[in-house]
C-alpha cells in the first residue's frame, strides 16, 4: 500500500472454505396415539439419512442432524410452511460443534428447512443447503351404514340387520350404531299451511359394533325386545326412526378428534297391513318387469327360429363388380353381427331375470324381518317365482348362450 512516501507491505489475504454440510440423518418418534401404550417414551421410531421425498406422519417429534465439514461458529435456520416463515433459535450443538440438531417437536405441515452454516470466523456457505419434509395425513376414517331386507317403512316390532363398513388409514378406536325415535310437530303460522316437522323423541340407542380386520360389522337390532324391555319409547305407526353410524379413530392432536357420521336411513313406523300393501306394490312392478322381460325373450325366441328355418343364410343384395367371396364375406359379417346381437340379448335378459329374482329375496325377507306372518305369500313368491327363476338364470339361460356362441 504506498501512501505518499510510506509504503506499507507483506500483506496476505488467504482463501478458506466455507463449512458445509456433509450429511443429514433424521429421526422420527411417531405421536402417542399411533405407537400404543407399551411404547418406550424414549424409543425412535425411525431414523434414516434424509432423502428427496422424505414423508412423515403427522403429529411427529422430529430430530434433524447436521454433521458439518468443519467447525460451526453459527447456524442461520428458517422453516417455511403455510406460506410464512420462522426463524429457529434453538439450535443444539456437539461438543466440538461439528454437528447441530434441529428438533420439530410437533410436526404437523409440510416444511422446508433452509440452512446456512458459518464457521468460528463468520465465514458462512454462499448458498444455503434446503431441505423439505412432506406431512403424511392422519385422514378420518369412513364408514357406510346398510339395512339387509329393510326398505324405508318397518313395523313397531321389525329386526333391523345392519352392516357397516368402516375403513381408516391406522385403524377405528370405535364403531356404534345409534337408533334415533322421531315424532311428527306441527308447527303453523296464521294464514299458513301447516309444517311437519321431525324431532327427536328420546336420546338415541347406541350399539357397539366390531369390525373385523377387513372393517366389516354387522348386528342386529330388535324394535320388539328394546320396547319391551323399556329400553326405548314404544314405537307408534305414523312415527319414524333414524338409523346412522358413527366411526372414530385415534387422532387426539391439538385437542381435535376425528369422527364421522355414516349415511342416516329414515324409517317410517307402519302397521303389518300398511307395509302389505307397499310390498303388493312392489310386488305389481317387478311382475311388470317379468311381463316385458318375457315379451323381449319371445323376440329373441322368434329371431333364434329365424336363422334356423333360413339355415343361417342371410340373402343381400349384390353390387355392381363385387365377386361372389366378397359378397360372401359380406354375408357372413351381417350374419355374425345379428348372432352377437342375439347373445346380447340374451346376456340383458339374464340379468334381468336374476335382478328380479334378488328383488324377490329382498321382499321375502323384508317380510320375515318386519315379522309379518304372511306364509301363502311368502311360498307363492319365493318357490313359485323366484327359485323358477333362479333355475332358468343358472341353468337354462348357460345354455342357451352357450349355444349361441
């Protein structure tokens, strides 16, 4: 440096490398809820060198560690999620402070970690070292409610067989079906029509229910034995009841639960000779459904006799220039085309006919479950059409799609 008539000289500026970060390791204790009670408190879960695309559940402690090329003097650190950023302040260093420790001791959002190391001197990376943690959603559980052999009217005295499915991604604590008793109110206004509404009669009927380990439960509830029992108001025709589920797994953070309500089935509370007469109804559209299945499987009769009176040929009318194979061929393409269109109908009438026949078995035992003492009925229907029916589906029906193809 010459300033003037003085100079000033062996000055030394030396190049260093900045600290980096030769690896990360992240360890992984899952909340309470997810590793039972016979857990060590302590005990890690997982740990693993970090890695892109890095998932962790929710509700996680999770501990980051940094091992350092040299020496750390200091360590900028920013978590960014939910669009806003935080500074860290609670850093852990080694003895030799050649590793820091990020802890997160709630995880519950995807993050990106942004770090920046500097050594004793200051001298920190020119670029920061990013990180990111996706979050593994503890998602509520689903659960579906069905009534085997119950439409939407049952009598004071029915058995009510329900099902239920219920699916979650770490398992259900509990699963109860409830039976809500509702009442018609009037309530009107002065120069208006009067407004039906429902409303609760009694608090409802819980029952627990056990899903195996496929989800799947299923009990059945006795109108007649809970009435009797006191267990619940008698139930009056003209009223109605409301059967839900309800499925809760084992999520507890941040003072939440999760919990869900199945599809809630209103049942109108009905006489045995009301809920006859609805079944006769049904009964009069499923015997139309046979009538025009039976008109369709005449026409497929007629067209089956059709090819065979006319020994599978089908005469078309010829085109100028076109020789006697392609005309042939031609023949034959529309032939095959109608045989298919056969089989078709012959695969639409089967299905028909077993759908009927699985709405019988429905009316049958919607019968037997509403305990309506109608055995005439109940032969009638059930070995006089529907097991008829059955034998033509599997038997007679195989065959003649057999034939056809």
């Amino acid at each position: 440096i010459q300033g003037l008539d003085d100079r000033l000289n062996d000055f030394r500026i030396e190049a260093v490398e900045p600290p980096t970060f030769s690896s990360m390791t992240v360890q992984v204790r899952y909340p309470e809820y997810l590793r039972g009670t016979s857990a060590d408190r302590d005990e890690i879960d997982l740990e693993t060198p970090y890695k892109a695309g890095l998932r962790i559940s929710e509700g996680s402690r999770v501990t980051m560690e940094a091992i350092s090329s040299l020496p750390l003097g200091d360590v900028d650190a920013v978590l960014e999620f939910g669009g806003k950023e935080n500074q860290v302040q609670d850093l852990t260093f080694s003895e030799d402070r050649t590793s820091v420790r990020l802890t997160l001791d709630e995880f519950r959002n995807p993050t990106a970690i942004r770090l920046v190391p500097s050594d004793a001197d200051g001298i920190s990376a020119q670029a920061p070292f990013r990180y990111f943690l996706g979050a593994v959603l503890d998602e509520p559980p689903t659960v579906s409610l069905s009534l085997s052999g119950i439409q939407t009217a049952v009598t004071p005295i029915a058995r009510l067989p329900i099902q239920c499915t219920v699916k979650d991604d770490y398992g259900t604590e509990s699963l109860q079906a409830f039976v809500s008793q509702t009442v018609k109110t009037a309530e009107g206004a002065s120069g208006a029509d009067e407004l039906d509404l429902d409303e609760p009669a009694s608090q409802p009927l819980s029952v627990v229910m056990k899903p195996d380990r496929d989800g799947l439960a299923d009990t059945v509830i006795d109108l007649r034995e809970l009435t009797n029992s006191g267990t619940i108001p008698a139930l009056i025709p003209g009223g109605a009841i409301s059967l839900y589920a309800e499925a809760r797994d084992g999520f507890d953070l941040g003072g939440n639960t999760h919990l869900t309500t199945s599809e809630i089935f209103r049942l109108q509370i009905v006489t045995p000779e009301e809920l006859l007469t609805l079944l006769e109804r049904r009964e009069l559209g499923l015997r139309t459904r046979l009538e025009q299945t039976v008109t369709e499987t005449q026409g497929l009769r007629d067209q089956l006799s059709r090819f065979k009176t006319d020994r599978f040929e089908t005469p078309v009318d010829s085109v100028q220039g076109e020789t006697p194979e392609s005309m042939r061929r031609r023949e034959l393409q529309i032939l095959r085309l109608r045989v298919q269109q056969s089989g078709l109908q012959a695969s639409k009438t089967a299905e028909e006919l077993s759908g009927i026949a699985e709405s019988l078995d429905d009316l049958l035992m919607e019968m037997v479950n509403n305990r309506v003492d109608s055995k005439d009925r109940q032969e009638r229907l059930g070995s006089g059409v529907r097991d008829p029916l059955r034998t033509i589906v599997d038997v007679l029906m195989e065959q003649l799609q057999t034939q056809i193809q």
